[in-house]
C-alpha cells in the first residue's frame, strides 16, 4: 500500500476553506481560519470542525484503499456510550461504492447540557475500503457530517491522479442544523448533497448548526468563494435563539446579501425561508428542549406585535425583503421552506425541529424538483458560468 500525501499532492479536499495542521495531522474545517477571530461562542468552532460535505477527490486504479482518521465525538456521563461517529462513504463514478462507521478517538465527556467538558484521549483508526473494480476511476471519499475528523493518511494500493474538470457548476448553500443535517444516514444523505447529486452541480456546504445567525463574515466568505449558484437558508436559528427583532431583522439580512452581491452580483442567490416547526409557527423563542425530547418556544405570541419573530413573520418578511430587492437584482429568488418541508410533513421531525434521514431525502429531491427545473432558481441559462479552474474548497 503506497500512502498518498494528503495535502499538496494530487488529492482535493474539497468543501474546507481551511486545513488546520495538528500533531496527528489535518484538521478540515469549514469556514476559513481569519474567521476564528471573529466569534467567541465555542458551539461556532465546534461545528466549523464538523465536516459536512467535505470529501478526498481523486484519480486512481486501485483496487483497495484504506484512511486513517481520528475523530471526536461527545458523550454525556449518564450515557453507556460515545454519540454515534456516523459514516464515511465511498462514491465511485458517481455511484454510492460503501459505507463504513467512523471510528471512536477522542471522547469529550460531560456530566450533563451545559455542564463543563473533559477529553478521554483516543488513539487514530483505520477504515478500508475493498474490492473496487480495476482501472482508472473518479473517487469520492465523504467525511461524517457530523463529527470533527482528523486526517492521518490515505492509502491506496494502486496509482492516484487528481481529478480530471467535469464541467459542473458549484453550489455554495448556507443554513441552519437543517440544512447542516446530522440526523441523516450518511454524508450523502444531507438534503443538500441529495439535491446536488440529482441537479448535477457541486455543493459546497457551509452549514452551521445552530449557528445561522446571519454573521457578516459568513457572508464575507461566501462573497470570496468561486461559485455558480448560492443559497441561504434563513430564520430558524434567528427565532430559537431570538437573535433578532424585526426592526434589526431585516437590515441584518440587506447587509448579508449585499455583501454577497459585491463578490457575485450576478450570480444566481435564491433565499429559502423556514421549513415547518409547530412550536415556533406563531410562538417566539427563545426555544428549549422540553422534558420529552421535543423543542418548546419561551417566548410571548403577544409580544409579535412589538417586533418578536416567529417562523410565520420571518417568511413574509422575507418574500416581501427579496420582491424589493428583485426589482434592481433579476437573479435573485424566494423559495418558501415550506415547499420543502411543510406541515403535512411535521410527523417526519424526530424533536419537532430536525428532520430524520428520510424526510431529508424528500427535502433534497423538492428542492432539486424546484430548483433545478427549467425556469426554475437554478436552471441551465440562469446565469452565466463563471471560469473553471481547479480548487481545494
């Protein structure tokens, strides 16, 4: 088995804007590192860790490969056992070649929510992948959703190439937990990445699970980024948090999507509002887990009208926010979340808030229905296609 450098060598790390060198190896994260002087909450840095959408792209004719991984994950003290690694999944030309569990590394152990952390060390593990068909061939190796992964080496018992240009336009989605989608199956499974893979394009996923608040250097990325169309998919995290009132509301979304528009002012963007959540439809937050599992709004229904945001008032603000901006801005779209995950769907949410493995695939498959039809958000013509050129975002 040859090992195969994982950075400056023909592999891609695709979907990281940053690789944090650690004494294992590489940590991939998501959000470039001159951002991390920008936030303080350490929720922001662990989902930044998490990787989302992030692969190993490349060429190869071997027959089997193996990657050596340290993980992260978390565990209560009440708990018999760490919280689930997830999955990593091989794709071959396109197609879904395997899955294996990632394995347990580190541990950070606390006594309950909120309570203070501390690291059970663990040692890096090994995950093989056998029996792939000879000859040259594109690989993708997608990294678990939701579980920080350190890189430690790739290898391959055969030649690797970096990937050949195959003309697909990139996707640069941003959301909340619901787009970030730890509950689905695997890293394929996201509705982003569902979606993707039907509409033929690239997705780059800057999702941050709790942590959608409309933060300007989010948007300062997103404006730096190459890319062919973005989405944003806003307000959830804004209500359960209660991170805003409807007079800062929408001035906070104009500046983000300004400064979008200063990297890409002609790029397709399309804003998707809140997907259904009964507890915050016409209730504000702040919200928290109630006794049973499932998610309970804090706030006053009486206080919306004195400026609390419900899902039910960000949506109109939110059509009625992109109808103005649309009469100077022609690439710019509203989708209603709803479309996605409505309230005849609400029996699919496993807390009354995030959606299970199957629900996401039904919101990647609407979204792609919608977004990538003809006419649609998304379609061939929408824009025009900026230069291909290779990347390792």
């Amino acid at each position: 088995m040859r090992t195969i450098p994982l950075v400056d060598g023909p592999v891609e790390l695709r979907g990281a804007l940053d690789l944090e060198r650690t004494p294992t190896g590489v940590l991939p994260r998501r959000l470039p590192a001159w951002t991390k002087e920008q936030y303080q909450d350490p929720s922001m840095d662990g989902v930044t860790m998490m990787p989302g959408g992030v692969r190993l792209v490349f060429r190869t004719d071997a027959c089997e490969l193996e990657l050596e991984v340290l993980t992260c994950t978390g565990q209560l003290e009440s708990d018999e056992a760490p919280r689930p690694t997830g999955m990593l999944e091989l794709l071959v030309d396109g197609v879904l070649a395997g899955r294996r569990q990632a394995p347990v590394g580190h541990v950070m152990r606390r006594a309950g929510p909120g309570g203070e952390q501390r690291l059970v060390p663990g040692e890096p593990g090994v995950v093989r992948f056998t029996g792939l068909r000879p000859g040259m061939k594109h690989v993708e190796l997608w990294l678990p959703q939701q579980t920080p992964t350190e890189l430690v080496a790739l290898r391959v018992d055969g030649e690797v190439r970096a990937p050949l240009p195959d003309g697909r336009r990139r996707w640069v989605h941003h959301g909340s937990s619901i787009s970030h989608c730890v509950e689905a199956e695997g890293p394929t499974g996201t509705w982003p990445a569902v979606a993707a893979a039907l509409g033929g394009v690239e997705t780059i996923n800057l999702s941050l699970a709790g942590n959608s608040v409309l933060d300007p250097y989010v948007a300062r990325t997103i404006r730096d980024l190459p890319a062919d169309l973005i989405s944003l998919k806003v307000g959830i995290n804004i209500v359960a948090l209660a991170a805003f009132r409807l007079r800062t509301f929408a001035p906070a979304v104009h500046g983000f999507l300004d400064t979008i528009r200063d990297g890409h002012p002609d790029t397709p963007l399309l804003v998707v509002s809140p997907v259904s959540c009964p507890a915050l439809e016409h209730t504000p937050g702040p919200a928290t887990t109630g006794r049973d599992g499932g998610i309970v709004a804090l706030g006053d229904p009486d206080d919306v009208d004195t400026g609390a945001l419900t899902l039910a008032v960000v949506r109109d603000e939110l059509a009625r926010l992109v109808a103005a901006r649309g009469a100077h801005d022609p690439h710019l779209r509203h989708l209603d979340g709803r479309e996605l995950l409505g309230p005849d769907d609400v029996g699919g949410l496993t807390d009354g808030l995030h959606p299970d493995a199957a629900a996401y695939r039904r919101m990647g498959k609407r979204f792609a229905a919608v977004a990538f039809a003809d006419g649609g958000p998304f379609g061939r013509g929408a824009a025009p296609r900026r230069p291909t050129a290779r990347r390792s975002a």
